[in-house]
C-alpha cells in the first residue's frame, strides 16, 4: 500500500510539473505553481526540471520496489 501511495504521488508531481515546463518554455512570462521562487527564467526553469526528475524517479523506485514485493506484473 505505500508503494501503491508513493507512485501516484511520484506521477501527480511528474504531471503537474511537465505541465509547467512545457508552458514556462511556451511563454517565459508564466511562472506558475513556482513562480515565487526569486532568479528569473533560469531558476524556474530548473526548478521544474529537478521536479519532473524527482516525480519520475520516485515513480519508478516505487513501481520497482512493489514489484519486487510481487505486487505488479
């Protein structure tokens, strides 16, 4: 059950922070969900990128591990 929590949470940060990468390097005016973070383009646009890392990565550890556990396919 916490593997099943941690990967919908992994893909729910995955989503939203894709959605703001795609539309930061569509209007680089949109600040988003981050936009109160101070450093311009270039920080937000890394803060998203290291989002969208953090939600794939947790996504896959939990997917793996509840695998392991025999819980997937």
């Amino acid at each position: 059950m916490k593997y099943d929590i941690l990967q919908i949470l992994g893909a729910v940060l995955m989503c939203f922070s894709a959605q703001g990468l795609i539309r930061l390097l569509i209007d680089h005016d949109y600040a988003g969900f981050l936009g109160w973070l101070p450093g311009g383009f270039a920080a937000l646009l890394a803060a998203y990128v290291i989002a969208l890392s953090a939600g794939v990565l947790l996504t896959a550890l939990s997917h793996t591990r509840a695998k392991a556990l025999g819980r997937r396919d």
